[in-house]
C-alpha cells in the first residue's frame, strides 16, 4: 500500500508572484501572514479579478495574473491589515 506523505518542499506555500514569479517559501499553512520568496519580497495576494481564478481570458493565458489564478493586493497600510 503506497501512502502520500509530504516531505521536504512538499509542504511549502509555493504560491508564485504573478508579476515577478518569485515563489512562497513559506510553510503552506502561513496564511494569514503574507507570502515570503527567498529573495526577501513579500505580498499578500487574492484570486485574480479578470479571470477569476481560470488563469485565462480570452483563450489566452491571463494578462494580469499571468495564469497564477492570483493577483497582488495592494494594501494601503500593512501594520492595520486584516485578512478575510
């Protein structure tokens, strides 16, 4: 009987940054703090808001999220932010 276990970055977020790509290094159960890549950049994000989370529009891969389903949140002050 083979079971599926998670290992060593298996478990990480791994979520990639639509405009720069860099991925979550984090743990997958980080959230609600923000996503982290090993370069140092950090960002909270949301399901993209033109395709909806498809990851294409048109037939093409989205132009906003870059087919990551997933677009950056801009947020006015992070020290007050609240997630959901």
């Amino acid at each position: 009987m083979s079971e599926l276990r998670r290992g060593v970055g298996k478990d990480v977020c791994g979520r990639v940054h639509a405009i720069t790509g860099v991925e979550c290094y984090l743990p997958d159960t980080h959230y609600p703090n923000p996503h982290h890549s090993l370069e140092g950049d950090s960002w909270h994000d949301g399901l993209c808001s033109k395709c909806a989370g498809a990851g294409t529009h048109a037939n093409t891969i989205c132009p906003r999220c870059n087919g990551t389903a997933f677009e950056p949140v801009a947020l006015t002050d992070p020290e007050t932010y609240q997630p959901g």
